[in-house]
C-alpha cells in the first residue's frame, strides 16, 4: 500500500550539468528575441526555467508581453538544442542517487516523482544521459505552473489520477537543493530534506529551516529510514 510521496528537484540534487545549459539557453534567446540578457551570468538556482527566461530578458529591457509572444517559440528552440547538444558526459550524478534511487524504487509502499523548475522535455533528457529516468513515472514541471510553490500540489494531484491516493503532510517528501524546494513544501506542510549538493552550503540551508539537513544524499540507509518513518512531529 502506497504511504510516501518521495518528489525529487533535479539540477544539484539528483545531479549537475555542465555549462552547456547555460550556454544553450544562451543561444536559444539569442537565436529568437535577439540577445541573451542576463542568461550568461544570472542565477539560475532553484528557478523554474520559465521564469529565468522572464528575467534574463526583462534586464535586457524587454517588456512582458515582447517575451510572452515568442515564448513558446524560445521554449521549444532551447529544448531542441539541448536535446541535440548534451552527451552522458555533460551530467554527473550526485553522490549516492543510484543506490538511494534503487532502493526506494524497490519499496512499495513508495512513489517516486520529481518537483522540479526545469521544463519536462529537457528535464526528462537530463535523466535519460544517466540513465535514471525510468525511475521517475511522473513529475510537476515547469510546464505546470507558473512558480515552483504551485509545483507541490500539482504533483500531488498527478499521483492521485495515477494511483487513487491523495497524499497530505508529512506522506509529501520533497528534497532539493535550494531554499525554494524547502518554501515550496510549506505550502501543503510536506516534509523537506534539503541537500547541500548544490550551490548552497549546509549553514545556509539551515537558516531556512528543512526539516531535515544532509550534506549529500550518500548514506543511503539514514536517508531511507528518514524518508520511510516520516511523521508529523
């Protein structure tokens, strides 16, 4: 019987790419609006993918609605160029996500999804390099909503026309990387595990507040048995 929603960000926490997203963001804006902006240098941690494109073009001067009519058009531009540029090289798994993937993916009372700001097609091709993908039947993207703390109960409802349960509290697991992911499980009370596998150390994850803190997600049995014992405290 299915008790816990394990939702998992992806970029640092499930694994890191190398410059080659940025760099095809890059070409992509410029290919469509023009210019870039901001995208070589803006901080792209724990933003959904649709709101960096937002922003690195508003520095540039671009009005809301300039950007929004040649959305979908730099959208699916960026996608294709990723999907055709990135190689298994360009990703690296973060220590202990195979092993901790494994086994979770071997309890049943588990269901594995990801809550994440990337879009889902080049979300998806991140997973596929490592070959993790498969363990991951559904998500909430960046195509879902417009900002990551909708993200939460988008999942929640996916799960629910999956499998019939509705997950509330503390059966909501979501671990990420960034302040975001843990602000984002306050929305429907989940539980948050922050890792430090990110951009950002243990002591300024910790001035957020998870409910719990890990350097990396590499002992897998204390992870496992805080995942599986979840409770509201």
């Amino acid at each position: 019987m299915l008790k816990k929603l394990v939702l998992f960000d992806i970029d640092g926490t499930l694994l890191s790419v190398s410059k080659i997203n940025r760099s095809v963001l890059v070409d992509a804006l410029t290919e469509v609006y023009g210019t870039a902006g901001s995208a070589p240098t803006h901080n792209f941690c724990g933003k959904m993918d649709s709101v960096i494109i937002y922003e690195v073009l508003q520095s540039a001067g671009l009005g809301e609605g300039e950007i929004t009519e040649k959305f979908g058009r730099v959208k699916a531009c960026y996608i294709e160029l990723f999907r055709q540029t990135a190689q298994a090289s360009d990703v690296r798994l973060m220590v202990g996500i195979r092993e901790l993937l494994q086994e979770l993916s071997g309890h049943s009372e588990v269901l594995l999804a990801l809550l994440t700001g990337n879009f889902e097609a080049s979300g998806r091709h991140k997973l596929l390099l490592p070959e993790i993908n498969h363990y991951f039947p559904f998500g909430a993207f960046a195509d879902d909503a417009p900002s990551r703390n909708e993200l939460p109960a988008v999942a929640v409802e996916k799960a629910r026309q999956l499998t019939g349960k509705t997950f509330v509290n503390h059966d909501i697991i979501i671990i990420g990387d960034t302040e975001h992911d843990i602000a984002c499980a306050r929305v429907l009370n989940a539980k948050s595990i922050a890792v430090a596998t990110g951009n950002f150390s243990t002591q300024e994850l910790k001035k957020h507040h998870p409910h719990v803190l890990y350097e990396n997600l590499g002992r897998t049995d204390v992870v496992l048995s805080e995942i599986l014992h979840s409770s509201i405290n």
